[in-house]
C-alpha cells in the first residue's frame, strides 16, 4: 500500500500540516523533540486507532484543547481510500472513510497496515509479558479486524467474572450468583478459546519468517525459537470443544485461589510468547544487540505475514531504530527491504545514510511541528 497524503490538525505538535509523498522511502529528519515520532504515531493511528506511546487520548490533541484531526488518501489493494479521525479531548472519536461516518470502529481498521519499530519496542523482550501479549494483538488485529471485538468481549467477561469473585470473596454468593458465574465462565472459556487459536496461529505463521530474518542478520550463527506459552495449555490438535475443556479444567483446579485473590487467575490475560536464541530466553540472557536482532527479526517477519494473508504491503515505520544499527547493517537492511514495502525512517542527521538511499528518498524536515520537504 501506498500513502499519498497525510494532514495532521492540531494533532501532538502539529497545527496544521500536509505532507504529500511521491516515493517508497521517506526519511523524516529533524532535531530532538520536533515532531518526528509525532508524525509516525498519527500514520501508526491509521492503522490501529490506538497509540503506541500513550492510553491516553487526549495527550494526542494539541495542548490538549479541542480535538485532533488526522486525515489521509492511500492506495490499497482496492483502490483508493479517504480517511479520516477526529480525536475530541472529552466524547467519542469520530470516523470518516470515503466521506462516510461510521458507526463501528471495526469497519475503520484494516484499511491500512502498518509495522512500527520504535525504541520503546525493547520493552517487548525485557518488560513484562503484557508487552508480548499487547505486541502479539496488534499483529492479529491487523491480520483480522474482527479480533478487537473478540478481546473486548473477553475483557468485558472477565470484569464481570472478577466482580463476582470478589462478592464471593467479601460475603459469599447466593444460588443465583453461582448460576451467573457459570454462564460467565462458559464465555470466558468460550472467547478464551477464540484468542487461544488465533495467537497460536499467528506465532506459527510468524516464527520460521523471523527465523529466516534473525539467521540473516546473525550470519547464521544463532538460532532464533519462538514458542507461545498460553496460560491454558493445549494441542495444535485440539479442538474447540477439548480447548474449552481444558480451560473450565483449570478454572476448577484454581477456584480457590481465585476466591481468596478476587481475581482471575486463568486465562488469556495470563498467556506469554517465549523467545530464545540458541535454547537460551533472550529476555534472562540475551545482550543487547542479540534483542535488538531479535526485535528487528520480528517486525520484518510481521511486514511479510500481514502481506500474506493481508495481501497488501504494510507501511514500515522505523522511529529512531537508525542510530542504534551500525552504518553497515542500515545500508544492509534498507537494501533487503529494497522498495516492496513504504518506508518512514525518522533521524537526527541525514549523514546516518548512504548517498544511495538518500538520492531515491524523499527528505522531509521536521521543525517545531512545521513540516519542509
Ligand atoms: N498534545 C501535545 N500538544 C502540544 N505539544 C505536544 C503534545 N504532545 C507532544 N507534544 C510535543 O511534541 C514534542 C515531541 O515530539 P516528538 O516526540 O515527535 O519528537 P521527536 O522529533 O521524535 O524527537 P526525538 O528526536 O527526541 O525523538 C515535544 O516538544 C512535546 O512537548
Ligand atoms: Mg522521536
């Protein structure tokens, strides 16, 4: 996919700003602090309408008055699109696609794709395994829309679930409580289960693309294993009925330090991805070029499934990852990337890149939220 236009409206640090693009690698250059993950975050939006720097919303409006406006034309696998994301401070975002308010958010994603890497990205292999879990949703997000509705509902089920355990916890729970709790537990175990595949699945499709990748970048010396650790274990084999089997198995076995914690102890909100270069956790050993190689390995994997099952070409987001590559293994990576994918790449300073790469780029400068190119 291709994004012709972007307009940013009293977005982050942007009044008012248009940028019209015209080639596959952009280099996004300005000083410390003048709006180049700015721009990113709002083409990041595009795709996920959430960020990847804050929760919350309102940080994204300019001195946090009024409302935000982000807009753009791209061209997708059908054609064109015209979208637009109106981000109040107080109420409801609003979306336009094509001129067209929508009701759903759902009908808003999936027309763009995107893979960000960014240095808060290392928190994926250091922090905790919310990270991974949060990392592993986007991708399925992007691969499948409709995965949102099956987290929220998940989510939704599992507060009701833990406000019932607490009441059991606090007072006991009559007979009609314990009722409730079981239609609870049945679609928990039910959307638990509908995650459970997918992110089994993903992993699956993701790993030998990112083994390739880490092969490559490593010169073949270390070996990349990735291995999803769901917290209900289960079998490729399995079917939808064994897998929620196995879950309302473990919903029983940890009924009491459920009701003694007033929380929910099993289930998808507890699920881990393990990475491990050769048969060691990067996350315990890895040093730190070995998790950057990692992370690289993943986001380039994850450009090639979206674009498989997708079938389109995701925007690649590059924040900052420049300065921490040296100048043989940049060059090395935008030629690998070649011109397949369009490619933001924000830096401090152009001389980060070989003559080659800047000749074909378009240059776009950065400076207090004014955009020159
Ligand atoms: N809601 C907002 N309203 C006004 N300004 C904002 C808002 N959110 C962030 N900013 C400003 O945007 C600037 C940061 O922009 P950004 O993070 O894009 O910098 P950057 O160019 O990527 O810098 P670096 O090279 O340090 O990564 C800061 O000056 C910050 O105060
Ligand atoms: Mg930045």
């Amino acid at each position: 996919m291709f994004l012709k236009r972007l307009n940013l409206n009293n977005f982050r640090n942007y009044r008012e700003a248009e940028l019209c693009l015209d080639s596959r690698k952009v280099i996004i250059v300005g000083d410390n602090a003048q709006g180049k993950s700015n721009l990113l975050e709002g083409i990041q939006l595009l795709s996920s309408l959430k960020s990847y720097r804050t929760s919350r919303e309102q940080d994204l409006v300019y001195n946090q008055q009024g409302y935000a406006e982000i807009s753009a034309e791209v061209e997708g696998h059908h054609g064109d699109y015209n979208l637009r994301i109106r981000l109040p401070v107080k109420g409801k975002r609003e979306l336009w696609v094509n001129g067209q308010k929508l009701s759903r958010n759902l009908d808003f994603l999936g027309i763009v794709n995107t893979v960000l890497f960014s240095s808060l990205d290392i928190e994926l292999v250091r922090n905790a395994p919310e990270y991974r879990r949060e990392w592993l949703d986007n991708l399925l997000l992007q691969l499948e829309p409709i995965y949102t509705a099956i987290l929220k509902e998940y989510n939704k089920v599992l507060k009701q679930r833990n406000s019932l355990l607490k009441l059991w916890k606090n007072r006991g729970i009559t007979r009609s409580e314990m009722l409730e709790m079981k239609i609870w537990e049945e679609k928990l175990a039910e959307n638990a289960c509908r995650v459970m595949r997918r992110r089994k699945r993903a992993i699956e499709r993701l790993k030998p693309l990112a083994q390739l990748w880490h092969n490559k970048l490593s010169d073949d010396r270390e070996k990349l294993e990735i291995i999803y650790q769901p917290n209900v274990e289960f079998e490729e084999r399995d079917d939808v009925e064994k897998i929620k089997e196995k879950i309302r198995e473990k919903l029983e076995l940890k009924r009491e330090a459920e009701i003694q914690l007033g929380a929910t102890l099993v289930g998808i909100h507890r699920d881990d991805i393990g990475f491990f270069i050769n048969g060691k956790s990067v996350r315990n050993y890895g040093s730190s070029g070995q998790q950057r190689t990692l992370l690289l390995s993943l986001k380039l994997g994850e450009l090639q499934v979206i674009e498989q099952i997708v079938g389109q070409t995701p925007l690649l987001l590059l924040d900052d990852v420049m300065a921490e590559l040296d100048l043989q293994r940049q060059n090395n990576l935008l030629h690998c990337l070649g011109s397949r994918f369009q490619t933001f790449i924000t830096t401090t300073h152009l001389d980060y890149f070989c003559d080659s790469i800047i000749k074909e780029a378009q240059i776009v400068k950065v400076e207090q939220g004014c955009l020159l190119y």
